[in-house]
C-alpha cells in the first residue's frame, strides 16, 4: 500500500473503530449476511432494515435455505420495503449461486457483478468488508 493510501486508510479505520454502529451484519461478516444487509439498505434508512435483516436471518440463514424459498415465503419477509424485485434478484442469484459455487458466494469481484441484482454498490462489500486487513 502507497504512503498516501496508508495516510487515508489507517485514521479512517481508526474514526470506524471508535465511532461505528453496532449493526448485525458488522458483528457476524459472512459474505451472505453482508450481500443480505447491502441488498436491504439499498434505499431504506438502516433503522428500518434492523428487524427486516434480523427476521430474514432468522427465516432464510444462509444461501441454501434462500435458493429453497418459494416465493411467498421471501417475498413476505421483504414486505414493506418495496422494490420486490430485489427480494426475486436474491432468490434468482442464490439459486445461480447453489448451481454454480456450491452454495457460496464467490469471492470475486465480477463473478458476484455478474449475478443478479448484484451492482458495484453490492460486490464491494461483500468482498471488502470481511477483510479488514491490518496495516
């Protein structure tokens, strides 16, 4: 990492220590439960998605019992959100997820862009966020 990378990186950690929210996707990184929790926050305010991330979990825990759902059932838990679409996009690239890699979520950058309803606002912390690599 460049000097000036390093300069911006390690006080922003540093500000994030200190001063993040406790969020349940924070405190339990997997790669599904952040794919989960970028694909709820899209247009919704973090307040809300708190129970809507908690009874998802609690209903669909990983990436299998997700590709299993009939549609009622994850479309249910999503309801009130809006933007259903996005509740079909999971269920849709789950599905592709279970076919192509096991049941995981790749941990490459275009492979999670090419699923679907996946966008860079979405691949980038599911890649990132686990990390947190020391510097």
């Amino acid at each position: 990492m460049s000097g000036v990378s390093k300069a911006i990186v390690q006080p922003l950690l540093s500000w994030y220590d200190a001063g993040h929210r406790d969020l349940p996707w924070r405190s339990e990184p997997a790669p599904y439960r952040v794919w989960v929790s970028a694909i709820l926050l899209q247009q919704t305010r973090v307040e809300a998605v708190r129970g809507y991330f908690s009874r998802w979990m609690n209903a669909l825990p990983d990436i299998p019992a997700l590709a299993a759902a009939d549609e009622a059932a994850y479309t249910k838990l999503w309801e009130g959100l809006g933007y259903s679409s996005r509740a079909r996009n999971l269920h849709r690239a789950a599905v592709l997820l279970c076919e192509q890699y096991g049941g995981e979520l790749p941990a490459d950058y275009d492979r999670l862009l090419a699923l679907p309803g996946v966008g860079q606002a979405t691949a980038g912390p599911v890649v990132i966020f686990p990390l947190r690599v020391p510097l």
